[in-house]
C-alpha cells in the first residue's frame, strides 16, 4: 500500500520538487498539495494522508500555527522544512514542541553529499516515519517550551537533591554501581526525547551528561540554549577543550564530531572536523563520541539510546557494554522511529527497554543514590 503525502508550501517550485522527489519512489504518492497552513488544515481533513511534509513561514497561517491545529484535530505524522539559519532553527524547534516530528533544510544539499542521497533521504524519512502515532497534546504545562521559544514554569520550583533522590528510589531499586558519566544518543523525534528527560534531572546532578543529537550546526546552539532555559540542570552546546563537569550537559555541535578525551575526573571534549572521522556516517555520529567515553570512564557509564532511524549508536553501546557499562534504549511504543533502539535491542547490548516518560524516573533511581 503506497504512502499518501500532503506538501504544504506557498512556492510552486518548492512543491513542485518535493513532489517529483517523493513520488520517484513508487511507494509514495503526493495526494494534494497546500500554500499555506490554512488550507493544510483543511485538507488533512478532507484527504486524511499519511504524511505531512510543511513549511514554516507562508501567508495566511505559518505553519507552527498549522501544526498545532492539525495535532489538536487530525493528528498526522508531520515533517517540516527549515532553512539553516538561527531563526529557522528556533521556529522548528517550535515545530516540534507544536507537535511535528521531524524536520529537513529546505536546501537538501546541505546535509547530502549528492542528489541521489538527498532523494533517497527524504524518501525514507516520509516512510519512516507514515502511520506514526503523533500525541494530541503536550505532555505537561511544566516540561514543555511555549511557542517561540520561551520558558515555561518548570525552573519555577528548583527540586532539592533529597527529594529527588526520595522520589527516584520509590520508583525502583537503587544501584551499587559508581557512575561517572551519562550519555545519550538520538536522532528523529529526539529534541523532545531529549526534554522529557532533562527537565526531570536536578541541578545537582552528580555526573556529566554527554548527549548527540542529529542536528545541523545552526540548531544544535539554538536547542542547547532552549533546553537550558527550561531545564533545573545547566544544558550547553559543547566547546572544544573545556573541562567536563558533574551536573552539565553537553550537545555535541551539529556538524562536527565531539570526543572526550583525558582522565576520569579531569576529561575534556575535543571538537573536531568530520573529516578526522572519515568512517562516520553522522555528523555528530554516537558510536564516535561512545567510543571516546568508553576509553574515558570504561564501565562507570550508563548509556542510553532513544528514538532515530539507522543505528548509530550500536557500535558504541557494545564497545562500552564490553567495559562494563549499562546500557538503556527506548522502547518501541513511545519512539518516533524505533531505528537506533532497535539496533541494540536486537544485538541484545540493551538491558532494559523503557517509555520515554518515565525514562528520566528510572535515570535518577540508577544513578542517584
């Protein structure tokens, strides 16, 4: 059964290439075609397709406004298109909050080497992502951005360290084990992953928090700063040759490729140019920065895998499972695409599978003690 995909844009060629990229895969077909967020709204109505792909600034209703009114009415899996700048990064990441599950740049080349990579990429993106439960509404009032990028109430109350640490040992067993590190490791539908856990994280968190996020340059200091106006804990984007503290975390760049390197308990990151990564697929790529933290802190590491498509990341997992760290994935129910969880499921690395929203609950009973 092919998939049915609706393109929302107000440029015709736009469209018009999106349209001709999608439907060179016999099993995609474009059933309508909108130029503003108005009439998306009313043809996923009327049309009912599987996929969404949106623009973000159109006359009549934006899409972020679009969003929002088709998750509330008609909830359908939602891509949207952005450009690469640091505007079009805080209006998607507004996307996202809004309800859209994923997003690509407007200009494919900038993260395809070629045209044949980039038609392969969106194509597979629709289908990853076609028939996907979309949720039909934000998760709480306190853990989730307002639109346009301002803070929400969740700073509000700061939670004290023996509270948490009462709250995280109710939910299950405490652990013996001495970690140094947490690191965590998504792709598609991770930006609100990602938030659902951090928000729940104290400020006093007792390790460092290394995370890769599949994103652009541009969006990954946009996310960072978000996160970070949102979060109890100190979220940054990443800096080459900075000291790694307990209690902050670290977004790798987009674009570039983030190790650590050093002792346990003085480490650092190193920054570096993709090309000194020839092997990696991503850029930032988990097995990468995986790889580094295993050699860092060996087994005093847990490390989790959420929603994204591929498997980056199982590499990593089984070089620091092989030290004797605990490795966690996402379970399949809650994730965007059950790719990257999948991988170390399968190639039993994972030890345990657990939905998103309590994903930060058990976090804090493992490692808070």
């Amino acid at each position: 059964m092919a998939h049915r995909i609706l393109i929302v844009d107000d440029s015709s060629f736009f469209r018009r290439r999106v349209k001709k990229i999608l439907e060179e895969d016999s099993q995609l077909v474009v059933v309508g075609e909108a130029i503003n967020g108005q009439e998306a709204v009313e043809l996923v109505a009327s049309l009912k397709p599987d996929v969404v792909t949106m623009d973000i600034e159109m006359p009549v209703m934006d899409g972020i406004t679009a969003v929002k009114k088709i998750v509330a009415s008609h909830p359908v899996p939602i891509i949207m298109f952005s450009s690469l700048t640091h505007e079009g990064a805080q209006a998607t990441l507004d996307a996202l909050d809004a309800g859209a599950l994923d997003f690509l740049p407007k200009k494919f080349e900038d993260i395809a080497l070629n045209r044949k990579e980039a038609i392969s990429l969106l194509q597979n993106r629709v289908k990853a992502l076609s028939g996907r439960r979309v949720a039909t509404g934000s998760s709480s009032s306190t853990t989730r951005p307002t639109a346009l990028g301002s803070t929400s109430t969740a700073r509000s109350s700061e939670r004290t360290a023996s509270s948490v640490a009462s709250r995280a040992t109710t939910s299950g067993s405490s652990s013996s084990r001495d970690y140094a590190c947490l690191a965590i490791g998504t792709s598609t539908g991770g930006p609100v992953a990602l938030q659902k856990i951090l928000v729940e994280l104290p400020s006093n968190f007792p390790v460092p928090v290394v995370m890769v996020q599949h994103m652009p340059g541009t969006f990954t200091q946009a996310f960072a700063q978000r996160l970070n106006g949102l979060c109890n804990i100190r979220v940054k984007e990443a800096s080459n040759g900075e000291l790694i503290t307990p209690g902050v975390c670290y977004l790798a760049p987009g674009g570039k490729q983030m190790t650590i390197e050093g002792r346990m308990g003085s480490a650092k990151i190193r920054v570096s140019e993709p090309e000194q990564f020839p092997a990696a697929a991503y850029k930032p790529s988990v097995d990468v920065t995986f790889d580094s933290v295993a050699k860092v802190y060996s087994g005093k590491v847990l490390g989790v895998i959420l929603t994204g498509m591929g498997a980056d990341g199982r590499e990593g997992c089984k070089t620091l499972k092989a030290k004797g760290a605990k490795i966690w994935a996402q379970d399949e129910k809650s994730c965007v695409v059950y790719g990257m969880p999948q991988a170390v499921t399968v190639a039993n690395i994972s030890e345990e599978n657990y939905d998103i929203a309590h994903m930060a609950q058990h976090i804090k009973s493992e490692i808070i003690n």
